[in-house]
C-alpha cells in the first residue's frame, strides 16, 4: 500500500486522504468531487484557517494581505501564477488581514504582504514584502 497524505479540499473545506502516487493525477475530493488543485490559491478566513494549515500534510504557503495595500495588489497575480508552479507538491493560500484581524494578530503580521510557509500546523517560514512569480517559487522551494 503506498503512503498517503491528507489534502484539505479548497471548495468544501473535506479533508481527503489521497496516494502520494496519485497527486499529479488530478485527485478529486471525496465528499464535494471537485478537484484539490486548482492552480489557484485557497481563500482563507477565520473559519477554516487552521483547518487548512493543521490537517493538510502539504506545506501551505499563505500571503497575508489587505485590499487596500498596494503592494498586494500588485503581488497577487505572481501568486496565482505561483501556485500553478509550486502545486501539487505545496498549496498556496490566501488570507484577507482585514477580514481576520484576530489571526493576522496572533501571527504577528506587521507589514504586509507577508508570506509565511506552514508544515505540520507550525510556521516555518516567514517573508515580508511583495515578490515576482519566480521570487515567490524560489523563496518557496528553499524553505519547503
């Protein structure tokens, strides 16, 4: 039997368990059977924030990050090219500081955007400031 990892579905929050042979074939969730990568990073909130970080057995990359900031705006289609790179060996999400100013609190997010790589529900890795597509993918690959 080989070994598997959990991946958390991005549509309906299902944590699924799926063959690590398997992850390049398109898997698709159990419970709502769309697909776990999208190529497209996650929406996080409040509400499912450490459901993604603690049962996905994936890195999960999260950009911090503010409608009203500048530098994000202009970092977020890098990240959306980002994820179509770096899934499905990490997934790539977002969380909206203004909308969940407790976590953005609680992980210390001073300046945004803020990258921060999560393994096992921990951070690992932490990097302020907007990046290109090939910043955030190398910056990435380093500290998976």
């Amino acid at each position: 039997m080989s070994e598997s990892l959990h991946i958390v579905c991005p549509h309906c929050d299902g944590v699924n368990r799926v063959p690590l042979d398997r992850l390049d074939q398109h898997p698709s969730c159990g419970k709502c059977h769309q697909t776990l990568f999208t190529a497209h990073p996650v929406e996080l909130n409040a509400g499912n924030f450490n459901l993604h970080i603690t049962r996905c057995d994936l890195p999960v990359l999260v950009d911090f990050w503010a409608p009203w900031c500048g530098p994000c705006k202009m970092m977020a289609p890098a990240f959306v090219q980002a994820a179509g790179k770096l899934e499905p060996a990490m997934r790539l999400a977002k969380l909206d500081t203004e909308q969940a100013q407790e976590l953005a609190a609680r992980y210390n997010i001073r300046s945004i955007p803020t990258l921060a790589l999560f393994k096992g529900g921990r951070e690992v890795a932490r990097q302020a400031g907007a990046m290109d597509v090939n910043g955030i993918v190398s910056w990435a690959k380093s500290k998976g």
